[in-house]
C-alpha cells in the first residue's frame, strides 16, 4: 500500500494534485491564522472546497483524485497512530477524574451519533448512509476506518465528520451560555467528544484548561467509537 500511494505521488498527476492539495491546505491555514475567532475558516473546510471546485472544473473523476492523491489516504494511518501522543500528555487528568469522566465522553459519543442516525432513519435515508452517520464524531481518520468495517461510506465519512466539527465550534458559545454550562472541563470535554478536532481548535481560544479536556475527549471517544462499532456489527451482520 504504501509503495503503491508513493509511486502514484510521483507520477505526473500525483505531483500535480498532491502539490494542489497542500498549497490550498497552506493558504487555509494563513487564512485560519488571520480569522482564527471563525470556526469557517478552518483549512480542512477551505482546502476541501478549493480541491471540490478544480476537480469538477477540471472535469477529473473522483477516483482519479483519489487515486493520484493516495499518499495523503496512506498518511491517515500514521496519524491515527499519533493520537497516542495526547492521550500520553493529558494522561494524569485521565487518571485524576478516571471513571465519571469516562462516562461522560461515552456518553456524549453515544448520544450524539445515535440522535443523528435516528433522523436519517425517519426519513428512510439509505443504509449506508446511516451507518455513515455513526462515525460522525470523531476525527476523520478514524471515521472513514470504522465507517468502512460497517458498511458504510468513508468519503462521505469525511464530509459528516467536518460538518458536524464546523457546527459543534459555531453552536457551542450558545449552547452553553443558553444552559448556563460555565464550568470549563465540562466545556472542553463536550467540544471534544462532539466536535472532535474542529472544536478542540475551538477550545484553544477558551483556555488551557478548556483545550485539555476537548483533547481527551477527542481521543478517548475517538478511540472507544472505532474499536466499539466494528465488534458490535460483527455481532449484528449475519
């Protein structure tokens, strides 16, 4: 796998939208940095319109994309491993709070996804589609792994996971100013767990205690969710 998305990012075409795809992802980031108060401007929000938009001009399939651009999917893997860096520093808060604050992300990761099934499901949306839906609270790598051993749709994955993290950091000043939730390790593990890595950058501006939390909820939810789902629908699958 990894020598296949290699020798596709030295291709001609590999180059042109390898190199396409992280000048729109830099151009978001100083785009981030100047407007960083609007969750909008997040870069993965602004690259994956910019990259959208060539793509269809340009009158390239998808699958040509991705096929050209493999080396950025191979790269999810490391970074997924990754995660064990924050849970590594945020460790002693795991340790201190131990089992209310597992709960509390559990149940965060759980309520939220199974919300969002149901409005699919009511409007007898596709299967794949809801079980898509399901995966929508975690992190993008994550996502589109767990949503492919169920039997949904990892690009659409994506697109639920970067919606839902754009809406959590936009609602969240409101939603907790409307419930009065003033207590910041509250605030940090609810954006976390909801709103996985675009509210944790939401939660950068509110505090370092804030931010520490959203990291833990990021992580332990991400986690629990794609070891959880898979073995529940090898359970369920026929």
């Amino acid at each position: 796998m990894m020598i296949e998305a290699i020798s596709h990012a030295l291709s001609l075409s590999g180059l042109i939208w390898l190199g396409s795809t992280l000048l729109f992802y830099w151009v978001g980031l100083r785009i981030n940095r100047k407007y960083y108060r609007y969750p909008i401007s997040h870069p993965l929000i602004f690259t994956a319109v910019s990259v959208g938009t060539i793509v269809f001009l340009s009158n390239t399939s998808i699958e040509i994309y991705q096929q050209s651009a493999s080396f950025l999917h191979w790269l999810l893997g490391p970074v997924t491993v990754a995660l064990a860096l924050p849970i590594y520093r945020q460790w002693q808060r795991l340790h201190h709070y131990g089992l209310p604050l597992l709960l509390s992300i559990m149940a965060g990761g759980v309520v939220a996804p199974i919300f969002a099934w149901a409005a699919l499901w009511c409007f007898d949306s596709p299967i794949s589609m809801q079980l898509t839906m399901l995966a929508k609270s975690i992190t993008t790598p994550l996502a589109m792994e767990a949503s492919a051993q169920i039997g949904g749709i990892p690009a659409l994955a994506a697109v639920f996971v970067i919606t839902t993290g754009v809406v959590g950091a936009i609602a969240a000043t409101s939603v907790f100013r409307l419930f009065d939730v003033t207590d910041t390790q509250a605030q940090g593990v609810a954006l976390g767990t909801v709103a996985h890595a675009v509210g944790t950058a939401k939660s950068l501006q509110m505090g370092d205690e804030v931010a520490a939390m959203a990291t833990l909820g990021l992580c332990v939810n991400g986690i629990f969710t794609a070891i959880i789902l898979p073995i529940i629908f090898s359970f369920l699958s026929p």
